[in-house]
C-alpha cells in the first residue's frame, strides 16, 4: 500500500476487471435486447450489473476483506432484489417501454447501441467507483475506520426502505376495490412521493461513506451525487411527477407530502407556514 492507502497496481486490475465484467453483461443484454425488439431489457441489468461489479472488485481487490466483501455482500442483495422486480415487470408486458419508443425512434442499431448500453455502463462504472477504491484500499486504525460500519449500515437501511416502498407500491397496484384511492398516500408513501428512490440513493451514500473511511475514497464524492441526479431529475422523481400531474388527487398530494427526503406527515405543511411568517 501507498502512502495513501491505495495499492494503486492493485487498483489498475480491479478497475480493469470492473470495465471487463460491465462490457460482458451490457454486450450480452444488448444482444438480447436488440433481437426481441426490446430495448427495455437494459433496466433488468442495471442492479445485478453493479452487483457484478462489486463482487469482482472484492474478488480481486486486495484491500481491507470485510470492508470489501462487506460492500459486496450488500451491493448484491440490493441489486438481487431489484434486478428481480424490474424483470418481472417485463415478463408481464409484450411491449417495449414507451419512454424508450420514443427516445431511440429512427435510431441506428449503433446509435440504439451507444445511447442506451455504453451509457448504462459507463454510468454503472461511476456509480460504483467507491467500491472499486475501496476494493484496493487499507482501512486505517483511526476513528475514520468507523466510516465502514456506519456506511454499510446506511446502505443497509437504504434497501430496506427501498423494498418497504416498492412493496406498498405493487400491493397497491394489485388492489381492485371500489375503495381503492386515486393516490397511493400512506405508508412510507404518506412521509414521501418517492421513498423508494430516497433508498436508493441512501445505498450509493453509504457505499461512498464506507469507501470515505480511506482518505482518498472521499474524493469518489461524485459518484453518489450522480446516482441521485439519475434518481430526481434525470430518470426518476422529475419525471414521475410529470406524468402524474394530471392524475385526481395528485396535486393536493404534492401540496402535503414531502418530495424525496420523508417527513412525518403534516411536517411540510408546518415548515411552509413557517417560512411565509418570516417574510
């Protein structure tokens, strides 16, 4: 190990190996895909893609084990779970997604090829770039080694919250009663619009705050912050909100529930009050 705590050799082949392993799964899902006509295919390998990346950095990383292993045991369930849910929601449609229709119309096999599987990949290489380093990287016996628990422990809560969320959302969808409400609003859905987004990012900050316990793993900061502009404004919340505005409800659901980060039902009212009594 360096002065730095990185055995930057060492962090050449994990990196090496994470870009082997995430060219592998897009090439072999945009086969696939492109074959069926169903360019979607691409959300199915977005979980096991980092999952993948993750156990191949512990495999050749040789860096703190349980830190290492630990991230990739985490990393893995999370991805398991979601890599799950999203396939089984494309077995059940013979259709292509719209959003990508509508994205890739007229496109090329090569631009279709770039736009959807090399960008996925290079984004799945970002994202995971914390657990890379840390694959390759000394815990020190300073109270930074504390970072390690307390990340994966976030990241813990973080899939936790996002299965509770997308849980709610599935029982609700498959509810068939008259009594059924136009919004899903209770739950961890009454605290926020979107909690299951909120996990999500919560597992990519806790996989950046356990790399941080390695001094140089802190200025892998980038990597949380695009999962959560992916999350709310690229491909998540934003748009979400957009297609719901004019759903019955949605709007006086907007106006009393918290956007991402949950608060107690009623809090978003209490601290909009707040601020018009300070102008």
């Amino acid at each position: 190990m360096g002065l730095t705590g990185v055995d930057g050799r060492n962090l050449r082949r994990v990196v090496g190996a994470a870009a082997a392993v995430t060219a592998a799964v897009q090439t072999a899902t945009a086969v696939a895909a492109l074959r069926r006509g169903r360019r979607d295919y691409v959300d199915a390998v977005w979980g096991p893609g980092l999952g993948a990346i993750a156990v191949t950095a512990a495999a050749v990383g040789r860096g703190d084990p349980v830190r290492r292993w630990g991230l990739a045991a985490v990393t893995s369930v999370w991805a398991a779970r979601l890599g799950g849910q999203i396939a089984g929601r494309l077995r059940t449609s013979d259709r292509e997604d719209p959003r990508y229709t509508e994205y890739l119309e007229g496109d090329s096999t090569a631009a279709v090829v770039g736009k959807v599987f090399v960008t996925q990949g290079l984004a799945q290489l970002v994202v995971s770039a914390p657990i890379q380093l840390a694959a390759a990287s000394a815990v020190p016996r300073t109270a930074r080694r504390w970072l390690v628990p307390a990340g994966l422990a976030v990241m813990v809560a973080g899939t936790a919250i996002e299965a509770l969320a997308d849980r709610q959302k599935d029982r609700y969808r498959a509810r068939t009663d008259e009594a059924k409400p136009p919004i899903l609003d209770t739950g961890l859905w009454g605290w926020s619009r979107h909690p299951n987004y909120f996990g999500d990012s919560l597992v990519w900050d806790g996989a950046w705050l356990a790399s941080a316990a390695s001094a140089p793993g802190g200025w892998t900061v980038p990597a949380p912050a695009l999962m959560s502009y992916l999350l709310i404004v690229a491909t998540g919340a934003r748009r979400t909100e957009r297609r719901m505005q004019d759903r019955p409800g949605y709007r006086e659901y907007q106006r009393r529930v918290s956007f991402f980060v949950p608060l107690p039902p009623g809090k978003r009212d209490e601290q909009r009050d707040e601020r018009r009594s300070r102008r």
